[in-house]
C-alpha cells in the first residue's frame, strides 16, 4: 500500500504543498503567492490570516491533484520562513499584529542599543547568534511596545507568540496546539542551544513574557493532529524544520563537515557540525540543525538576505523581465557583465558584513551597459554573497570544500550554477529533487510515523540531477576584484 507524506513549504513570498510517496518522488505540488506589504522603508510584512488562507488552499489542491484521499497520507511535515514573527489572541486565533518578516530592519537601532550595553556575548554565547533585526526576539518586543494593552495581555498569557510553523500548527490543529521545533527556536535570540530551553535572562534583556511562548519539540516527533473538520481526517504532524534546516536534511548532508546551498528569497548556506556547536571566528551563526530522537545536531551558517527577491525586484520594480525565469536568457545574452557590478543590499547585509544600514547600489554604468549586463551582474551578485560566507565557512572548518550541494528555485537557472561554480572554483551539484527544503520536512515526519526506518533508507533516495564544473576565465578574476572594491564603499 502505497504512503504518502504531506509536505508544507510555507515560504517568504509563498504557500506551497506538495505531496511525496514513499521513494521520495513528487507525486503533486500547488503554490499560491501572497501580499508583500512594505508599510514604510526597510519594514516588511504579512497578513498572517493570508498566510494560513494560501496555505489551506494549496493543501486541498495538492491533495485533489495527488487524486487521494486525506486519509491516505501518513504525516504532515512543515518547513518555513524562519524569524518572521506573528502574535495572535490565544482565544479568538486573531492577529494582533501583521507578521513582521525576517527582512524587515525596524529594530536595528535598537539592535544596536542592546550591542552598546554590552550584551552581544552574552547573546552569541547562549543563541550562537549575533544581535540583528534579523531575527524574531525583538520583533516581538516590538509588537509588545506598540500597544501597552498588548504587553499587559502577553503578560496575562491572553496572547500566543510563534514563528510561522507555530502560527500554521495552531491553524492546523484548531487552536489545540501552541509548539515549535528546536531550529525554529533556536532562531529567535531567547532559546539557549545549548541547554535546549527559553532563556530567562534573555527574555529578560528582551523584555518578552516567558507565557507567550510555544512548547519546544523536536524536530521529527508527533506534535499533534489536524482538526478532522479541516481536511476530514486527523493526519499527525510530525516533521518541523526551518526552511534552511530542513534543506541541509533534506539534500542528506548528514555528516559533518557536508554543506548545503539554498538559493530562495535569499541565500543560505549550511554546514553540517554534527553534535559539537562550534563557534565561528569569522561572524557565522551558529545554529541547530535538527533533532531526532533526542539527540541533537549542529551547524554553522551564513545568511545572505537578498538573492530570489534581487530577480523578483528587477520583474517587478524595474520591469526588465516578464517572469523570474526569463533573467537567465537575459543574462546570457552578453559575454560578461562588462564592469558591472550589482551590490544587491536591499534588505541591509548579512553574513560576514552584518550591516543593517547597508543599501542596494550598481557600480561602473557607461553609455554601453545593456539590460543584459545589469542581469548578469545580478546573478553574478548572488553568486559573490554566496561566495563570501562560503568562504568564511571554510575558515571555520579548516577545510576547502570541493562540493556545493545546491538547491531552492534559482537552482534551476544553469548559468547562474555556472557562475557559482566559477567564482568557487568548486563544483556544484544540484539533486534530482531540487526542491529539498520541502523534501526535508517531510523525510523527518516519515521518520516519525515509520515511513522511513533509518537515515540509511533515506540516503538511497538521493541522486544527482547535473554537476557544474568551474571553468575560470580572467574576468572571473575581475568581477571578484570589482567586488571587493566596491562592496566595501558601502559599508557603514
């Protein structure tokens, strides 16, 4: 009898379900995008009912393209955006506020306050991350501090705090449940990764009510079951992972010193660590990767803000593109970027530079430069902030990788994997199944239900889809020297 495992890939700029069999083939995807809502510069939200209304429609689609019942699947398995932050009424299940998403930048002056009273350690000891807006625990701060009324309620335990996984398993199981996983959790700056709890002295810097917080699973358990009234069964939910996370699992990267590549929204490099945190001296996060039957993972990794979202603004701010796709024809319709170079600071820098004040800028623009040039230097852009914490990376391992596995939907533009494979110098492997965060979630919730008995079973379901070899040329070499030179104009 054949198994099938529900995998919800709720991500920055959309919802998407698909559906897995038991060899770990796509049986059915549906995706529906929603609203990106920008009230003012550097702030980003969403309407996290729009969320979970684009989400539920996707899982009925999914189920209805698959041609099987709800009863027929055997798990449910989330992967998310991470950081992006939404508080709602325990209650009614009302947002009290848009999610703030993990781009929006409104609490880095007061990132920089809390740095200034000195306690940037004490965070990268306990979290293993830096203080950056990036992150949720003072986004909820700041929903807390916009409405005294709501911090009163959040104190009162009246409201419910999550991450998008807990917001989707709250919806999912009727308001029964309030929980999260240890890598969603170990995303917020309040959860010790190393003792595994909420961390009361750093809900005390934050000032966030310790009864506003989700329940911490692991990340491959049964944490709960659908309303029955919802999809007309109640299918467990047992697989939760961040997005970036469940990447790393799904591309089996399970032992350490392997590493992943997404290219999304953003780009988000991961490097398995096994069961030891190490610490980065080259301004890396150090994070948990996931936990299975207690015992728990680490990794290191380096977050690239802007990657997806650059093509996404050249289709929809400059209107230089009909459809994301359509920039690799565009970018090939030139030799070289011809000096250009694009820094793509759109939402501030991340890894090494961690500059919240950081903004998008295009260098060396002649009379001569053509769309094409501005497109390639955009894909040349994601490649080099790719570049630069991979680098960094391997100074923390004290190894030079030879392989990128790479994944995520910019995955599929070739040229783009070319460009990375050149300026690596490395090669870049890209999986059968490139949509491996998803494939992730739902290898964790087939572990726990017993679709899967072993990682081993897993790892025969893995194949390689096509590798890129680096084929440098000299203008490799100058579009890296450009970089250098000029990222650093821009720095604050």
């Amino acid at each position: 009898m054949s198994q099938y495992i529900l995998s919800i890939d709720a991500g920055t700029t959309s919802s998407r379900a698909i559906i897995f069999d038991q060899y770990g083939a796509q049986i059915a995807l549906a995706q529906h995008e929603f609203t990106q809502i920008f009230p003012q510069k550097a702030w980003v939200e969403h309407d996290a009912l729009e969320i979970w209304e684009t989400q539920l429609k996707a899982i009925k689609e999914t189920i209805e393209k698959a041609g099987i019942r709800p009863e027929d699947i055997s798990a449910i398995g989330i992967t998310n955006q991470r950081e992006t932050t939404v508080i709602w009424d325990r209650k009614t299940g009302a947002p009290v506020y848009n999610a703030i998403v993990w781009q929006d930048r409104r609490t880095a002056d007061y990132c920089q306050e809390l740095s200034s009273a000195g306690h940037a350690q004490t965070f990268l000891d306990k979290t293993g991350l830096v203080i950056d807006a990036y992150f949720s625990g003072t986004k909820v701060k700041w929903i807390l501090d916009s409405d005294p009324e709501l911090r009163q309620r959040a104190e009162q335990g009246e409201l419910a705090f999550g991450t998008i996984d807990s917001w989707l398993i709250w919806q999912l199981t009727g308001g029964q449940t309030h929980v999260t996983d240890v890598t969603n959790a170990s995303r917020t700056l309040m959860y010790n990764i190393h003792e595994l709890c909420w961390d009361q002295e750093l809900l005390s810097i934050l000032e966030v009510p310790e009864a506003l917080l989700p329940e911490v699973k692991s990340s491959s358990e049964v944490v709960g079951h659908t309303d029955n009234a919802l999809l007309g069964a109640r299918i467990p939910i047992a697989g939760v992972a961040g997005d970036q996370q469940s990447a790393l699992f799904g591309q089996l990267c399970l032992e350490p010193g392997t590493v992943k590549n997404t290219y999304g929204t953003g780009c988000f490099c991961i490097m398995n660590t096994g069961d030891t945190p190490v610490v980065s001296k080259n301004k890396m996060l150090t994070t948990i990767a996931w936990q299975i039957g207690g015992k728990v993972t680490y990794a290191i990794e380096g977050s690239v803000f802007t990657a997806g979202s650059l093509v996404q603004w050249l289709r929809d701010q400059l209107h230089m593109i009909e459809k994301s796709a359509d920039i690799e024809a565009l970018a090939a319709s030139v030799e070289h970027s011809d000096g250009v170079t694009f820094i793509p600071a759109l939402s501030g820098l991340g890894a090494p530079y961690w500059d919240p004040y950081a903004t998008g800028t295009i260098f060396g623009i002649t009379r001569g430069t053509a769309q094409g040039h501005i497109a390639r230097a955009a894909l040349e852009a994601i490649a080099l902030r790719s570049r630069d914490i991979i680098l960094e990376m391997q100074k923390d391992a004290g190894v030079d990788f030879k392989t990128l596995k790479v994944d995520g939907g910019a995955s599929n533009n070739d040229l783009l994997m070319q460009i990375q494979a050149d300026l690596l110098s490395a090669q870049v492997i890209r999986p059968r199944e490139t949509e491996t965060t998803a494939l992730g979630a739902a290898f964790l919730a087939g572990l726990a239900v017993g679709v899967w008995t072993s990682l081993q079973a897993l790892e025969a379901m893995w194949h390689s889809d096509r590798v890129f070899t680096p084929t440098p040329n000299e203008s490799t070499q100058e579009v890296i020297n450009l970089w250098h030179e000029r990222i650093t104009r821009i720095l604050s």
